[in-house]
C-alpha cells in the first residue's frame, strides 16, 4: 500500500544543511496500523509529509497505492489525496465552525451534491458517536470530541490510507486510549490501512502490528511489535521499549547482588503468546540445589498477544545454573543475562 524505497530529504538550513531523511526505507502492507516512533527531529514528520505528497524527496521513491507520487501531475496527485485521510495533533478545525460544516468541507471540495453530503456527514458522524454534535460549534467540544470530528473528516471522502500525525499527543490519557481504540475501529470495519507517527511507545502498544524507529533521520529497527518490544537491537529503541516495559534494575541493588560471595546469574526472561501459560520457573524452583528469587514481574498486551516479563536471580554451583539457563533456552524463552558471576 505505501512503499517507501531510499528516501533522502535535506532542508537548507542557513549555514548547516538538515538532513531530514537519510536513505529510508519502509514498506507499509494494506490493513496495516503501522507505528513510527522516534524522538523530536528523527525525520517523522518529513516522512509523512512525504507519503501524502507535500514534500518529494531528493533521491528515492515513493509509491502509494501502487502510483509513484515523483510522476503523478498535479491533478493526478489531487485524485490520489481523496483517498488518503489525515489526522492531526492539534486538530486543525475551524472552530467557529459547527461540527456538520468541519466534516463537509472536504465533501464540498469535492463537489459532492448537498444531500449526498448530508448522509455521508451523517454516516461518519454516527461511526465516531458525535452524531448528537453535528449543530455543535468546534469550540464547545473536549479534546477528545475536537479529535473524533478530525477523524470523521478524515474518514468522509472514504479513503483507503489514514495518516496520523501525532493524533493523541494533546490528550489525556483515558482520552488517548479512547481515540485509539476508535482508530482500531476504523482498520477493522472500515479495512483502511494506517501510518501513524508518535513519540509514545504506549501508542504503538496498544494498536500497531508493525513499528519502525527513527532516530536522526534514519530507520534504525522495524519489524513487529511483538519482535521489537521481545529483542529491541538498537540502544534507542531500548529506551522506548523500557517506557512500556521497564526491565532495569536499580543500581544500588545491583551493587548487593554483585557484592555476594556466591554463585549466581541475573536473567532476564520474556514469555511470549503460549509460552507465558508453561510453567518454567515453577519447574526451576523444582531443582535440588538451585534458588530462584523473583526480582521483578510485569506482563504486557500487545499485537492481540501477552509478554510477560520476569527478572530471575539465579543462585547456586556452576552447573546447576548453567543446566537452568539451557532449560530456559530450549522453552523458548528470551533471555538476557544482566549481572555477570560476583
């Protein structure tokens, strides 16, 4: 559906170039709800300014819905926009304004016929539960309600690609989790394929199947979310994965554990899907001569599965560890050693 291939995109920027894009690369599937993470400056937001046509790259392609935008002409590229929606961060609706009039702009653009426009208003405003709202001025609503019409009209033309610039980075969170879910919604009923940038990796969580991280310009890990949030590679990616699943010990205990005079590891292990159901560590428990203390324990939802996450002190000879380690393997369990032999 979107098929990025080797973008570079550089702004002048008065003595020091801005290389906004660096060689990227990104391949978005139809149904997809597919994240970008990165910091502020890693080249998100150029990247989607870039799929929906308001910037062309320097070097590279992109292809959306199988016509490359560098050989569309401004009419053709026009008829490509009506079906690619887009959401905003801080909405961009006229507030003075009523909800029917923000939702039927795009309609009339098109010159849609007024009582087709009035039952499609109608249609995507009972889709987002604002029906009740359509006589309401933009100015009256929450945050949350601003965002559902952002989303109704983007969702009015019907299109086949929804882009999310930072959709819920001005919510609260109960309201950031409704908004999502409503997102999912649209993948789901509607079979629109989503590109959404954010720098939450909550968001990407809760309703991606793929993510990629950018940091300076680049692509720096994609894959699902599962493989991503399961063996993070990249150390940027870490630190977002640790803002959803924080697997850090703190330092101070560390320093106890490495100051014991005994054989021991510290693992990290990560269950995914079926795997949380086995009862490994109960089994391990089982092992004359080896003890196994818990130091911590979360479980996570996420891509329709769980990860259940568990920091295991290992104490006991040599062997017994290193035969508790290869069982761990052989379950399928990721594991990470985090503290070496005191």
């Amino acid at each position: 559906m979107i098929h990025v291939e080797h973008a570079v995109k550089t702004f002048a920027g008065g003595q020091q170039a801005v290389h906004a894009l660096r060689d990227v690369s990104l391949h978005v599937a139809q149904g997809d709800i597919y994240g970008i993470v990165g910091f502020s400056g890693a080249g998100k937001s150029t990247l989607l300014r870039l799929v929906n046509g308001l910037e062309k790259p320097d070097s590279g392609t992109v292809t959306v819905a199988g016509q490359e935008l560098g050989k569309l002409n401004k009419r053709e590229l026009l008829k490509l926009r009506r079906k690619i929606g887009m959401v905003f961060q801080q909405f961009n609706l006229l507030e003075g304004k009523t909800v029917f009039h923000n939702v039927a702009l795009p309609l009339e653009l098109a010159g849609m016929k007024k009582e087709e426009i009035r039952k499609r208003v109608r249609e995507v405003l009972a889709f987002v539960e604002l029906e009740e709202k359509q006589d309401a001025y933009v100015s009256q609503l929450s945050g949350g309600q601003k965002q559902r019409v952002g989303i109704a009209r983007a969702l009015a033309t019907s299109p086949d690609i929804l882009l999310c610039d930072e959709a819920t980075s001005a919510l609260d969170p109960q309201t950031t989790e409704a908004i999502l879910r409503l997102l999912q919604k649209v993948n789901r009923e509607m079979g629109v394929t989503i590109l959404l940038i954010t720098h939450q990796m909550q968001v990407i969580q809760m309703i991606c199947n793929k993510v990629a991280v950018m940091e300076e310009g680049k692509v720096v890990e994609e894959g699902s979310v599962l493989e991503v949030f399961g063996t993070p590679r990249a150390e940027v990616t870490r630190r977002f994965v640790r803002t959803v699943i924080n697997d850090r010990i703190p330092e101070k205990f560390l320093a106890v554990v490495r100051a014991e005079q005994r054989n021991q590891q510290v693992e990290l292990l990560k269950f995914i899907g079926d795997q949380v159901q086995e009862p490994l560590i109960a089994q391990l428990c089982r092992t004359e001569g080896l003890e196994v203390n818990i130091l911590g324990a979360t479980i996570q939802e996420m891509q329709g599965s769980v990860m259940s996450v568990f920091i295991l002190q290992l104490i006991g000879e040599e062997a017994l560890v290193a035969a508790a380690e290869k069982k761990i393997d052989a379950a399928g369990a990721l594991r990470e050693r985090l503290v070496w032999d005191a």
